[in-house]
C-alpha cells in the first residue's frame, strides 16, 4: 500500500495486542499522510493510567470527568510545577494565576460533579441508575498541537435503567433532554467538558516531551473519540470514558439501525479528511487581513506576530481553513470563541510552562483563532452558521455587542438609556432605520441585526411562553411603536406554538401628525413539545394538572405512574360509553420514566376518560347525525374553532374561513343538509354601557337563523374562554321559553385556561385567580346539566396543557385556522406497541390517526383546523351532539 493518503486502524489493544500501526512508524510519514492514531490522546485520555497522570499532574483542578482509582500508580511529576517553584518572584504571579484558575473551575462545575470528581472510588457514588441517560459524542481530533477538533452531529443516547439506546441529532437530543431548563447551555456545557479535557491532554504531552515519556509528533496524524457523557438532572455533563475510537456497541451486537448509523459516520468522516477543497488563497487572504490590521489587542502576543512560520505549521493552517470549508455533519469544538476555553488555555500553559518556552504554541493557537475569525467574516453572507445542525450561535461573527449579562436577565430590558438620555442622530438618512432590536429573553435573530435588514426570524423553546420586545429609533425626531403607530415602545408578547409576528413601526413625530416612516418585522418560531421515540419497554404515566400551575394544590401534579389495573380497565375491548361531556379524566403519556418527562413520546399522548370512552364518529355516520339540523353557536373565538373543526369534519373540507366578529351563517354543510350560524359575544372592543347585552346577542342569533324546530333538530352551543357564568345560563332558558324553544338541544361549552401570562394589553390572572376559575367552572357544569343541557367540560382538559396554546394574547387558543398545503407531506408515525395496551380508549383501537386525520389531508381544501387538544373537546362535543343518534364505529 505505497504510496497512500489515508489509514485508518480499528486494531484491538486488548489482552495485550499490539496496533496494526506502530508509533515508531509516525516519524517516516510523508507530509500529506494521515494516520489514524495520535498516542498521547490514547494515553492520557483512554487509559487509566494516563488519566491518573492527568488527574495528579492537575490535582488543584476539578476535571470534569470521573476520577479513576489511582491507588498504586506512578506518579508523573510535572517538570513544568518544580520549575515553577525556583522561579523566585514570578512564582507569586503563577499561584496567583493557579489560584484564579483553580476557583474558576470550582464555579463552573456542578455540586455532584464536585462529589464525583473528588472522591476515590467512584463507583460507590456514581452508579447507572444515578444518570438520567448517557449519550456517545463522536469526535474527531485532527491536530493535538495546537488542539483542532470536530464532533459530529449524530450521537448514540442509553436510558441506563432501560438500557435502551437509539440514536439520533444531537441538535434533538439537547432540545428534547433540556427542554425545562436550558437546551443551548447544556450543549455548551458538554463542548466546553471536552474541550478542556482536550486542552489538558496538549498542554500536558507538550510540557512533558521533553521527558522520558516523550512521543513521536505527527502532523497529519488525526484520532477519532467516542466520549461517554452522563447527565442527571442536572445541565453539567460527566465524562465517563473515552473511546479511542468510534464506539457504537453497547451491550448486544450492533442492530441494523446501528449498522446504518455506524457507516454513515464513517462516511462523513472519510468525507471530511479527504476533502479536496482548496484553501491557499483563503489562507493568504485571511492572512493579510490578520497583519493588515491591528496585530492583536492582547498583549501577550503582540511581540511573537513577526515569528517565522514552519512548512508544518503553515500546512496546519491551511489545512484548518480546508476543514472549515468541508465541514458537512462535523461542528468545529475549538478552536473555540468562547471566552472561558481561551482564557483555560491561556492559564494551563502559564501552569504548566511558566518559562514560556512554548510561547510558539500559543502564538499558532493565536493565529489559528484569527483565521477562524477572518474565514468566517469573509463567508457570513453564504454561511449562517459553519454546521447547518448546529445549535450554538458562539462561532458567528461578527458578535453582537450586548452586556455580558443581558442573556440571562429575564425581568427586564437593558437600554443604554435609563437616564433618559438617548443614543440619536439628525441624520436624514436614518429617518427610517431602527437603531437596535432588544428582547428579553435574548432572541438569537437570523439575520444578525442590521438597520437596513427590515425582517428577522427566530426559533425559541416550547417552554419559553413570553418574551419581552422593545427597540430604539436611529432618528431623534422618530420614536418605535409595536404592532401600529399607537402601540407601545416596549411589550411582554406571548409566544403560541409555531409562528409568532411582531411588528414593529417607526413614526416620525416631527410632523403635527405622527407618520409611519418604515416597519420591521420580528417572526419567531416557538417549538412544539418535543417527543423521545417509543421502545418495547415503555411505562404508561398520567397526570391531570402541571406542576408549573397548580390548579388544585391539595391534588399531585406532573406525570404518575398509571398501576396495571387501571390500565387493563381503559384496555378492555368493550367499554362503556360516556354518558356526560364532564366525565373526569387525565391525559396517559407512554414514557421511559414517569419521573422525566423528557423520555415521554408526547406524539402518543391522548385523553382518557375515568371508566368510559367517547367514540369518534366515522364520516357517514356524523353526516347522518347533522342531516336536517340547524346549529347554532354563541360565544368567543374558541367557540368559534369548535365551530369550525365541526365544519371541516362534516364536510371533509373548510373551504372559507374568517375571523367574524359578527353574526355568520353557513347554508352549504352537509351538502346543503345541514345549516349553522355563528355570533361572537361579548364585544370586548366596544365599550361596556354600548355593548349588545347577551340576551340582545342570543334574541338576534336565533332571529337570524330562523326557521327553528323546537326539537333536538335545533342545537344551540353556548360558551367561551372566561366569561361565561351561571347567570348566562339562566338567560338562556328565559330566552327559549319566550322563543317556544324550550325543547332544542343546548350544549355549554365551559371555561378554558387562559390570560394567565403576563401580556401587555390585556387583564392577566393571578395564581389565586386561576385557581379560583375550578370552582367557577364547577359551578357552570352543575347549572347547565341541572337545566337539562349537555355540557363539555374544556377546563379540565386545557388546564393541564397549559402551555400548549397557539397564537393569540390571551394565551387560551387551543386551535389555529391554516392554509393548507397540498405539496407538502404530512408526517406519518407509525408504532407498534409490544403490549396489549392501547394508549387511552379515546385514540385508541377505535380512532385510529388515520380516521382523524383524513380530512386534514384533504388536498381539495384550502383550509385546515389545527390543534390537538381542540380535537379532544370539539370530539366530546360531536359525541354529545348525536348521543341519541349516532351509530358507532365498531371495534
């Protein structure tokens, strides 16, 4: 095999094997030669007797990793620590700096980490079951010195009480496991955890060459890494082994899945090495722009800029750029950005070579970073982000220039101008230009801001309901208004699931009349619950209230394990049908752990009834239930939805739809058997002392929507978010008696979770409030049904899916009208279940997806009602609709 570019060696070293590549070999490798081996990452990082070497060299540090048992190993001192201490004056500087570095990891790691990382044996603390799941991170280390490394987007996740494992993007990984707490600070966590091992592992082979356990430096010598971390609940990583190579086996042989996983990682990373992407003129260009300009701000290296570089450090460089250029399902690890690893390798160095005889590393190291800076600035218009997959945005640059603190504050907006004073211009030209976008918390905006950008998009976590937006004029003569020349400077927005506008206007108040001069647009993109994939070995959980809103405080909240009879109950072939639109409920989730509910496949979740089901009615028979019926809703906007998901499910199809604030009737339902009308109430616009009263609204509702029959054929649906109370019930039946209407079908739709955000404009709740609102809706559901009408409970189904509303201030919007799209395909989850559990009667073996979801896909319709949990009530609401009628779909 001569001559030849690549070798790759997966050799085993166990039971005393020796590598199909001797290190010996590496110094008479050619310049372009790559072999897959760099020794002293192998040593120090994947045996134990390297990282005893490490964790004693390093003693005064807090290594984010678990401590081996060193007990009866030699101890490799650090030439570099006994130099130190005969340096006279300057060894005051160094501890000072040792001690500075020392409290610095002190703070970064976690409490537990601290437990782990100082103790002997630690397998009588940290055990499997200990860690929520462990996850293999797959790097790729091209050059030890200075340090370039690589992770790639895929990772291998074990649920260690399971030990389950699948793998998918790390990208989902970190959203999905971090959803509660911070997915981005987590996923920094764990490259920061490599990194610095990383760093450790250079720093110290580098400082010790000059011993007796010196190795051979090859400079196209790369290592692949597989990294076992753990993560308990907590958002800092433990390094639990490193692999000196891509490790995919778990415990059983690889699975045909794992196969395909395993050959699509090395053919990405053959694609990486072998890339022939040109990358001198790029070196040259960002070369003279690094000495064009000013050499560097830190002082430390501004006398060591005019060196001389060597043929294989020039070769390093321009092989980086090269990698940059070819990075594919790779994201650059370091050279990092961020402030904490560069200032980590600043201090090692000092630690570890306090003569400064390796001041040549860190000047490449230097270089290496401008590079980076130069190659990124030069390709920021075609590349947003060097990884398409990547989720963190610390390699973009230009940086925006905002306070260290500003990403964690999430009370207020930190203006520069809390003084009053203001930062302007008279400028004509910036009349219509915007100075600055602020929000809290802090949005990362595609693109980055610029005046002259007027549109920006951004993606935010399902658990981040509301953010805080406000901006700042360029002009001093204009000011910024949210959402029209009348709105606020500053606002609290709720943020629905999916998409989310706000606008934002600039007025020039020179003129008498205050002008619209320009608008920009913020578009943010809030993310749905997101959803592990379901195994053999699941547990089916429940819960009726989230813990992040107690409802009934005397009552558990979050997800409880569901016992074997309840769910052989809810699994019975045959089961009664629910006779009240109020029967008592929870939601069933099928999950790894009822403790975490990031293991929950949250795709499966469904509503079941408490001994009952509700049967969903095919298409022809709902279609026989309506035929010859007049229904009539009153209420508000999420009336209104259940209005139109009615529509859509009778007809198959939604082809108008309107946001009416009025009276609406509908003649072609049911081809033409059915019709319906609609009237909202209350008109909150207007004011109090000028609004149709609701007997007025009613009065006028049934008026237009005559001929009525005094019958069943006649169905009247009443209801809202708030506002509806027992005393409109009441008015209900004095209306229909005067109205010879007293034996139609009424059905209450009760009250609904909502306005309990903070949002800027509209009346927020209290805690005590929104638990005040139980009682109200007990009261609501006790009249209706004593005056003889059907009801749908909404409350005990929104309340504990609180956060799961859609677009809308009120933050009770549980269904949204959209535009369909034909050419778009619709994802279809298919899930065999080991057990004879069904996940709930109510989506169960009786409604399977597919029957639901024929309609929606509909490619005549232009209009389509989304929304989960409005499908859950508008069904209990079809089901009490045609109680006396309806014929069911067989099980």
């Amino acid at each position: 095999m001569n001559p030849w570019d690549l070798f790759i060696c997966l050799s085993s070293r166990e039971n005393g094997g020796t590598g199909c590549f001797q290190t010996e070999d590496l110094r008479n490798l050619e310049l372009f030669q790559k072999v897959n081996l760099l020794p002293e990452i192998q040593h120090f990082l994947c045996r134990k007797e390297g990282l005893c070497q490490i964790t004693k060299a390093f003693s005064d540090l807090q290594l984010p990793f678990v401590t081996p048992d060193c007990s009866g190993q030699p101890v490799l001192s650090r030439a570099s620590t006994t130099r130190n201490v005969s340096q006279g004056s300057s060894t005051v500087t160094e501890q000072a700096r040792a001690s500075h570095l020392q409290n610095w990891w002190k703070q970064s790691m976690s409490t537990k980490l601290n437990e782990v990382s100082t103790t002997s044996n630690h397998k009588d603390i940290l055990k499997a079951q200990d860690l929520s799941v462990i996850i293999k991170a797959y790097v790729l280390v091209t050059s030890l010195t200075p340090l370039r490394a690589f992770i790639h987007s895929t990772t291998t996740v074990w649920h260690p009480p399971k030990k389950k494992h699948f793998t998918l993007k790390l990208q989902k990984f970190f959203e999905i496991f971090f959803r509660n707490s911070s997915p981005q600070q987590a996923f920094n966590n764990m490259k920061e955890a490599i990194n610095k091992l990383l760093l450790i592992t250079e720093v110290f082979s580098k400082s010790s060459t000059s011993g007796q356990n010196s190795f051979n430096q090859c400079s196209q010598c790369f290592q692949m890494l597989t990294f076992d971390i753990g993560f308990g609940m907590s958002i800092h990583p433990v390094v639990l082994k490193v692999h000196e190579n891509f490790d995919f086996q778990i415990e059983n042989e690889l699975t045909i899945q794992d196969q395909i996983s395993k050959e699509l990682l090395f053919e990405d990373t053959f694609k990486f090495l072998l890339s022939n992407e040109s990358s001198t003129s790029s070196f040259i260009e960002a070369l003279q722009k690094i000495y064009g300009s000013s050499v560097s701000k830190d002082r430390t290296y501004s006398r060591e800029v005019e060196q001389c570089f060597s043929l294989e450090e020039i070769n390093s460089m321009i092989t980086f750029i090269k990698e940059l250029k070819s990075l594919g399902q790779f994201e650059l690890l370091f050279p990092s950005s961020t402030p904490k690893i560069q200032m980590l390798l600043r201090d090692l160095y000092r630690m570890a070579d306090p003569m400064r005889r390796l001041s040549s590393v860190l000047t490449v190291h230097w270089l290496l970073s401008n590079v980076l800076q130069q190659f990124q600035f030069m390709n920021k218009e075609t590349h947003t982000n060097l990884s398409e997959w990547q989720l963190s945005q610390e390699n973009m640059s230009p940086k925006q220039n905002y306070p260290s603190d500003f990403r964690k504050t999430h009370e207020a907006l930190h203006y520069p101008s809390k003084t009053g004073e203001r930062q302007c211009s008279y400028d004509k030209d910036t009349l219509s230009h915007i100075r600055q976008i602020f929000t809290s918390p802090q949005l990362d905006l595609n693109p980055q801001f610029n005046p002259r950008i007027r549109e920006y998009y951004a993606e935010v976590p399902f658990d981040m309901v509301t953010v805080k937006i406000g901006a700042e004029p360029s002009n001093c003569q204009c000011h910024v208004h949210l959402d029209d020349k009348k709105g606020p400077s500053i606002a609290n927005y709720p943020l629905g699931l999916g998409l989310n506008k706000v606008i934002i206007v600039l007025t020039d108040d020179s003129q008498p009349s205050p002008e619209v001069v320009s608008s920009y647009k913020v578009t943010i993109y809030r993310e749905d619950r997101p959803s592990l994939p379901l195994f053999e070995d699941y547990m089916m959980c429940g819960f009726v209230q989230d813990c992040g809103s107690k409802i009934l405080p005397e009552e558990s909240c979050g997800l409880q394990p569901l016992s074997h009879e309840y769910l052989s109950t809810i699994s019975q072939k045959v089961l009664k049908t629910c006779e009240a639109g109020d029967t008592k409920g929870q939601w069933i989730v099928p999950c790894l752990s009822c403790s975490d509910n990031r293991t929950c496949d949250w795709r499966e979740i469904t509503w079941q009834p408490h001994g009952c089901q509700y049967s969903v009615l095919a298409k022809p028979e709902l279609q026989r239930c309506m035929e010859g019926r007049r229904i009539l809703f009153i209420g508000d906007s999420t009336n209104r939805g259940m209005m139109y998901y009615l529509i859509e499910r009778v007809n198959k199809t939604l082809q108008e739809w309107q946001k009416t604030h009025d009276v609406k009737c509908y003649h072609n339902i049911n081809e033409g058997k059915t019709f319906i009308s609609y009237s909202y109430y209350p008109q909150f616009w207007m004011n109090a002392n000028q609004r149709p009263t609701f007997e007025k609204a009613l009065e006028q509702l049934l008026q237009r929507s005559r001929p009525l029959e005094n019958t069943h054929q006649t169905v009247l649906i009443v209801g809202g978010v708030q506002w509806l109370n027992s005393n409109h019930l009441q008015i209900i039946q004095k209306v229909l008696n005067r109205e010879n209407l007293s034996n139609i079908l009424v059905i209450v739709k009760s009250i609904g979770m909502g306005f309990h955000l903070p949002v800027d404009g509209v009346h927020s709740l209290s805690q005590a409030e929104v638990q005040n609102l139980w009682n109200e809706n007990l009261i609501i559901l006790d009249t209706a049904k004593n005056l003889g009408y059907e009801v749908v409970d909404t409350f005990v189904i929104t309340m504990g899916r609180y956060k799961e509303f859609l677009r809308g201030k009120c933050g009770c919007h549980f269904h949204e009208v959209v535009k369909s799209n034909p050419s778009e395909e619709r994802p279809h989850i298919t899930m065999t279940l080991s057990r004879h559990y069904t996940l709930g009667k109510y989506f169960g073996s009786q409604s399977k997806p597919s029957q639901l979801q024929d309609y929606a896909t509909n490619s005549q319709s232009p209009y389509h009602v989304r929304g989960p949990i409005n499908q859950v009530y508008s069904e209990i609401l079809l089901s009490r609709l045609c109680a006396s009628k309806r014929q069911f779909v067989s099980t």
